[in-house]
C-alpha cells in the first residue's frame, strides 16, 4: 500500500485527500474573486488619515525632517545604515535632503499626492506612491513614531494591490467616459478599474486581515507576560498615565472590579481575536470589542486619530454587500443563482447516469437470478444484491425527481432574467440612439 | 484556513465563475507566504528576544525576511502598553536665554504642541531617547573579562549619546544657537490602592523623578552627575502645587 493512500484519520481520509482539501481551502480563501466596495471605503477613511498625519507634520516639518531636526538628517541615517551595529533595509532618501525648500517643496507633493489617494484620483499610481513617500518618512522619522504609523502604513500597503479606486472615486467617475478605451486597452482597464469581483481585492483583504490577527494575537501575548493584565490593574495604569489622558478617568479607582475586568477581557480579546474574527458567529461581537477598545483609547488615552485608524483596519471584516447599493446586490444574488443552476444542470445529469448505472445492475442481476444452475445460497445473495440496488435506484429517482424539480425552477428565473436582460438592452439602445441623434443635431447647428 | 464560510458573507462570487491559471496561483501563494512570513516573524523575534540576543531558531528563521519587514516598516513587536502599562519619560530642557537666564520647558507639553498627534510625536521622541538610555561605561575589566560585551555596551552607550546630542542641537537650534542641556524625567504612577487610600493628581511633583545618568557600578555609592543633569528640579504647575489630595 503506498503511503498516499494511507488513511491519515479515523475517518479514513487519505493524507493526499487530506492535503488536497487543504489545498482547496487554500485556493478559496485567497482567490475567490471579492468585490471591492470595503476597500474602496477604507481607502477614503486611510487616505483622509494619511492626509492628517502628513499636514500635521507639515505645522512643524522641519523640527522633523532636515538637518537641523530632533534627530537630524546623520543621527537619522545612522539609526539605520550600522554605525551603532545595525544594518538594516529601512532606507530614505530624505536623510540626503538639506535644504528647507526642498524639503517643503517634497512635503507639498506627500500631501498632493496623499490627497488624490483619498479622493481616488489616478488610485493605481497614487496609492503606490503615497505609499513609497510614506515609508521614506518613516525611516527618516525614527524615534517620532507609533502604533498609528505601523496601521495607516499597513492598510496602505494592502490598498496599493486592489482596485480600491473603482468605486466612491474620481476614477469611478472618469471611467465610464473613457469606456471605449477600458474596453479596448488594458491599460485603461488596469488604470480605471470596474467594481467586478477581483481576485486582487480578495487578495488585500485577506492580507489586511491577517496582519490585524498577528498584530492582536502578538499585542495579546506581550500583554500574557505581564502582571498587571492578569491582576486586573493595567487599565488603572494606563487611565492614569497623565502624559497619555485627554479625559481624566481616575474616577475608575472606586471601582476596582471594573477596572480589572477590563484588563482581563482586553488581555484575553487580543489572544483570541485570531482565532474568533472568522466565524460568523462570534465576529460581530470580536469586531464589536474592537470598536470599544480602540474608541476608548481615542477618547481616553489621547490617541485619537490610533484609536480611530484601528477602528478603519477592522472595517476590513464587513462585508462588501453592506457598501454596495441594491440594485447591484440584487443582480449578484442574481449571478450567483444563475452559476447554482449550472451547477443543478451538472447534478441532474450525474444522477441521470447513476439510475441509468444502476437498472443496468439490477438487469444483469435479473438474467443472473434465471441461472437454474445456481445454489440456494448463492441465490439468496444475489437476491439481497439485488433488493440492496433497488433501495439505492430508488433513492437516485427520487433525488432525480427533486433535482429535475429545482432545474425548471431555475429555468424559469433564467427565462425571467433573460427577459430584463433584453429590456434593459432595449432601453439602453434607445438611449444611445437618442443621444447619437443630440449629437448629430449639435453638429449641424 | 480557519473561516468558516470561505468568504465574506456571501460577498464573494462562487469559485466556479473565475479561475486564475494554476501557474499564477502558485506564484502568487509563493509570494503570499513570503510575505505572511516578513509579517508573522519580526513579533515572535520580538517576544523570543532575551538578553543573550534572539532565539537561535527565530533569529534563523527570519534572515530572508528581515530586509523586506525592514523596509515595510513590518519589524515590529506590537506591544503596545505590554508587558506592563508603565511610567512616561519627559525630557526637560533649560536653555540659556539672550540675558543669561535661564528657561525650562518639558517635552511633551500639550499647551505648547498641539494637535495632539504633534504632542504625541514629541511623546515618543522623549520615550526614544529613554529607551536607548545606555549607562557610562564599560569597566575597563570588562575588556579583558568580556570584550564582545563590553564593545557592545560602548555601541550602545554612543549611541543613546548621539542621540540625545541630536536632539541637544535641535534645541540649540530652535535657541538660536544659545546653549541649552537635557534631562531624562519619569513620570511615575499612582498605584490603584494608594490611590484610592489617598488619591494623588497625576502631576503631582512628588511623582516625577529625575533620571540620572551616572555608571552601574556596584561599588560605587556616589557617582559624579554629568554635566547635562545640572539643571533645577522640574517646575511644577501651581494646579499641581495647589492640588488638595482626592482633586
């Protein structure tokens, strides 16, 4: 026996069956198409964060950027490129940058270029690019930095691979007037994306999503290594972190309990959001913890504009549906029927097969059972042979008659479908008539 | 994969009605484990790093992917306020005005910088330059006991030294180039219990301390203060001074 074909459970499936289940696991949780509705909404909410962080450095760039700053321009190259030991890959060019005007004149075209992300102007060029100038920063700003930094850059990173612009955009807007060339090029089409489903937006959201699990299972475990997230007092030691509050919380002291409870569940949230964001079941109330952690932390502790950025990366986990209008809801349960009944039409004729597999059986069993040679037992066995492919037939003709059932249903939603496609078309022609007829009139006054 | 559903309640299209080439999908799985690696290991580097360096087994692991995390700004830990929420480092700078005397201001301050992620960014610039807080040294024992280590700590040491001298210039700067000197300041916090026994403003004075930099020696009771710790006591606010216990 090979060891392929070795049962690797009690439930006798195979280590190759095994493994190839995994490999379609694998193959449906990365590259099932995704339409890109979240993402084109948390491509707004990053790029509008983005923006801030840039403006807000832009009110005292250059105590931060340039020779002259907290950590100048060798103190910030030398961090990075091994004087002190280290040698590492975080390299910008922004460490060469001297003169206040250039570097004004850079921060000018961050913010511009910040700013088409978030309007979704040129998305597949722009995001990109916000997101190269915003890693160039961030390896000129060490020591400035913090968790909001790590998330806008991640969720900028992820966006930069989809088609976020496609929908809630200027892009969105431009493309249907340049159809003819989305139709025609690839590089329009690549430029000016659709909202079809994607294989790239599964991509980035899955990405996203993954790196939010590390992120919180490893803040969850750094916290398991301390005491206070286990005795129940780190919350009172960050509400009463005075350079952290922008609301005095002390009020909390007087109850104790709550305090702790907050830390447990806090503690226990973050090691177990990996594991229980993914049922359906439990990630409205994970997302719903995630959305009170962070609001408190933008309320209470002073970051804002983190607690708000964690918030958006969580959006990640809604789904695409709840952006999309209802019109295009309605012709995706459409599309999705549509692909079900071509699926029925494969199972109506497997079961079609197996009857036919199984009269054919009980035939060949029928001329055997005439056989007078035959014993008594032997007779007896092929009789329950027999009765047993009978009971099978039967189960196949009734599973025929439901499948059969379920085809002419669907039948006539296609024939209902067909019927609006040709509507629709009918009314878009007459539409395309009427503005051709505008046209030639506009062009002979 | 652990998602119960597959896909995004029901936002994706069935995966009958697009297949990309099996070629591609193993490429892009390639670089999707790839990645998924650069993301997943610099934490548990960060986690399994102990004072006798990283985990030889993660320390291993994560070469081919360090350079990539480095530059996506993915080498991080994620503690955040862990193990342990603790104190905040302040810097407290004094600098010599154009009549000789002299001011003191403590960064962050959220009257001076505003909004408040200006603030925080001067935050986690005093926090910095606390954690790359190194003592004076090595002993000069060291040399001949342990050479790697004591290099080690002289690295370290100069290298919290050009940093808090970057930041010394700054200000010199800002200061038209009069001089001014920096300390490191924790701000502690009041326990729950004392807390509730005899409650505290959170700026009261007797919660900062003054970090001074000064050798770890073990036989030495009173090391001599470097010239940068030489500034008054920090100034506290009148709030905080008026501040009756339990306000």
């Amino acid at each position: 026996m090979s060891g392929a074909s070795t049962p690797a459970s009690s439930s006798g499936e195979s280590f190759s069956e095994a493994l190839s289940r995994w490999a379609e696991a694998w193959d449906r949780f990365w590259f099932t198409p995704t339409r890109p509705h979240t993402l084109c909404v948390i491509r707004i909410l990053t790029g509008a964060m983005l923006l801030y962080c840039h403006l807000v450095l832009a009110s005292d760039l250059l105590a931060f950027v340039g020779p002259d700053a907290w950590m100048s321009n060798d103190m910030a190259r030398q961090l990075h490129d091994g004087a002190f030991g280290v040698s590492d890959w975080a390299r910008s060019y922004l460490w060469y940058l001297e003169s206040p005007t250039a570097i004004w004149l850079h921060h000018g075209f961050t913010i511009a270029v910040t700013a088409m992300y978030m309007i979704g102007l040129g998305t597949r060029v722009t995001i990109p690019l916000a997101l190269f100038l915003q890693l160039m920063y961030l390896h000129r700003l060490t020591g400035a930095l913090f968790g909001l930094d790590q998330i806008v850059t991640y969720t900028t990173l992820y966006l930069a691979l989809t088609p976020c612009g496609s929908r809630f955009s200027i892009d969105a807007w431009i493309r249907p007037r340049l159809i003819e060339k989305c139709e025609t090029s690839a590089f329009w089409r690549f430029m000016l994306p659709d909202d079809s489903p994607s294989v790239a937006a599964n991509v980035g959201t899955r990405l996203l999503q993954l790196h939010l699990c590390v992120i919180y299972l490893f803040g969850g475990l750094s916290k398991a290594r301390g005491e206070t997230w286990w005795n129940g007092t780190a919350v009172w030691y960050a509400v009463s972190n005075y350079e952290y509050q922008s609301l005095d919380m002390t009020w909390m002291a007087r109850y104790p309990a709550i305090i702790s409870a907050l830390s447990n569940a806090t503690l226990f949230w973050e090691v177990f959001y990996c594991a229980l964001i993914w049922p359906r079941v439990t990630r409205p109330f994970v997302l719903a913890v995630a959305f009170g952690v962070h609001a408190s932390i933008a309320a209470f502790l002073g970051m804002i504009t983190f607690g708000t950025m964690m918030i958006i990366a969580n959006g990640i986990f809604l789904s695409p549906r709840l952006f999309q209008s209802k019109e295009q809801r309605q012709l995706d349960d459409e599309a999705a029927a549509l692909i079900e009944h071509d699926d029925a039409d494969v199972d109506v004729d497997a079961a079609e097969a197996e009857a036919a597999e199984q009269e054919q059986a009980e035939r060949e069993l029928n001329e055997q059972l005439q056989n007078p040679d035959l014993s008594a037992s032997e007779r007896a066995r092929l009789r329950e042979k027999r009765d047993k492919i009978r009971a099978a037939a039967a189960r196949v003709k009734r599973r025929y008659r439901a499948l059969k059932k379920r085809e002419e249903k669907y039948e006539a939603r296609v024939k209902k479908l067909r019927e609006r496609e040709a509507k629709i078309k009918t009314i878009v022609q007459k539409r395309r008539d009427r503005k051709n007829k505008g046209d030639g009139d506009s062009t002979i006054e | 994969m652990p998602d119960d559903d597959g896909d995004l309640d029901g936002s994706t299209e069935p995966s009958s009605i697009q297949r990309s080439p099996r070629r591609w999908k193993l490429i892009a799985s390639a670089l999707l484990l790839f990645h998924l690696s650069a993301v997943a290991l610099p934490p548990l580097a960060f986690q399994t790093f102990s004072l006798d360096g990283p985990s030889p087994l993660v320390g291993t692991l994560i070469r081919p992917f360090a350079g990539y995390g480095q530059f996506f700004h993915m080498d991080r830990g994620y503690a955040f306020f862990a193990p342990d929420p603790g104190p905040s480092h302040l810097i407290q700078a004094a600098s010599t005005n154009a009549d000789g005397t002299l001011s003191e201001r403590m960064y962050p301050d959220r009257n001076d910088q505003w909004p408040r992620l200006l603030y925080h960014r001067h935050f986690m610039l005093a926090e910095f330059l606390n954690d790359s807080y190194w003592p004076p040294g090595p002993p000069d024992e060291m040399f001949q006991s342990d050479r790697p280590a004591a290099e080690l700590w002289q690295q370290r040491r100069g290298r919290y030294e050009y940093i808090r001298q970057s930041m010394v210039d700054h200000l010199k700067h800002v200061n038209e180039h009069r001089e001014v000197a920096i300390r490191r300041i924790e701000h502690g916090l009041p326990g729950l219990q004392e807390f509730t026994e005899e409650p505290i403003a959170l700026d009261d004075p007797r919660l900062y301390n003054v970090l001074l930099d000064q050798p770890i020696f073990s036989d030495e009771i009173a090391p001599a203060p470097v010239e940068t710790e030489v500034i008054p006591a920090p100034e506290v606010s009148d709030e905080a001074d008026n501040a009756e216990p339990g306000s």
